[in-house]
C-alpha cells in the first residue's frame, strides 16, 4: 500500500500571512509607477476610492485587488505577495 501525504507543506521559520489588500494595491502601483488617478481611471473607478482602499479607510474586495494587480498593473498578485514577504523579511 502506497502512502500519500496529503498535508499541506509548511514554510519554515516564521508563519506569513497573506498582506492586507491596501498594502498589495499600494506596493503594486508603486511597483508600475502609476499614479492613484492613473489606477483608478484605467479600472473604472473613482480615485477616491482607490485612496481610501490604500490608506485603509475601507477594505477592497480581493476580486477588486487582484483586478487592480494582475488586469491594470500586470503583474501576478503572487510575486506581489512575494515581494512584500521579501521587504518585511529583510526589515527584521
């Protein structure tokens, strides 16, 4: 009989947790170089909107942060989340 591990693996060191949606659309913008005004006129929203998700005022809907990330910035959300990761790793 053949033994599957069928747990999930695990990171070694220190547990991540996914970054909050304002900091993914923040560091993804500033990754690209777009402005909040740029960013929200090429999603379709006002730039309010996108200020107030960034400086978490509200929370964004995660199909409205990986909209922003992947279809406006293109870039894949998980290198975002990755990058993220790297930053606060080396702050320690």
């Amino acid at each position: 009989m053949v033994h599957i591990n069928t747990t999930k693996p695990r990171l070694v060191g220190q547990s991540r947790s996914t970054p909050a949606g304002s900091e993914i659309l923040r560091v993804a913008r500033k990754l690209r170089g777009y402005t909040q005004a740029e960013s929200a006129a090429h999603y379709g929203i006002e730039e309010r909107t996108l200020r107030r998700w960034e400086n978490k005022e509200y929370s964004p809907r995660w199909n409205d942060v990986v909209g922003l990330v992947e279809d406006v910035y293109l870039l894949d959300i998980l290198e975002v989340i990755g990058k993220i990761h790297d930053e606060q790793s080396s702050d320690d």
